[in-house]
C-alpha cells in the first residue's frame, strides 16, 4: 500500500502507468478525494493508454469520484468508444 502524498505526487506528476496504480486509486477513494487523471501517452501510444485506464478505473463503474481531463484526442476518443462510463473531457 501507499502513502496518501505519494499517491497525489503519482497523479500530479501524470504517470499513471505505474504497477501501484490499483492501490493509488484505492487509497484516494477511501480518503473520499476527488481525483482528475491527466494521460499524458507518448505519440501513437492514446488507445493502448486508454485501455491501460479502462481495465485500471473498471472496478469503480458507476462512481463519480474519478475524471480524466487530457489534451489527447486520441485516449478520449478511445474512452469514448471502449468505455463510456469513464468520465472525461478535452483539457485546455
């Protein structure tokens, strides 16, 4: 398990491809922490990212607590069509 602050520094930082992601998402639900995912995939890489997400945010189905705002096209058009119900939007 992992530490709250290390769990905000993961998501700040935008890497969410990390083997502690599972317990980084567990540990802010249950401090009932709102969470905005920023992706930041390298080119070419937005939907095995978005996938990558998907199988990551699948057991929270149906909760609020979790968006994803990025600059990619490429992984909310892909959220879009595998996972609808993925909250996520185009950032500025």
């Amino acid at each position: 398990s992992i530490s709250q602050s290390e769990a905000e520094s993961l998501y700040s930082s935008g890497s969410v491809h990390v083997p502690s992601l599972p317990d980084t998402l567990s540990v802010i639900r249950g401090l009932g922490m709102r969470l905005n995912i920023d992706p930041k995939p390298n080119e070419g890489e937005e939907e095995a990212y978005a996938e990558a997400l998907i199988k990551d945010l699948s057991p929270y189905q149906g909760e609020d607590w979790f968006f994803v705002a990025t600059k990619h096209t490429g992984v909310t058009d892909a959220l879009d069509r595998l996972a609808p119900w993925v909250p996520c939007a185009l950032g500025i």
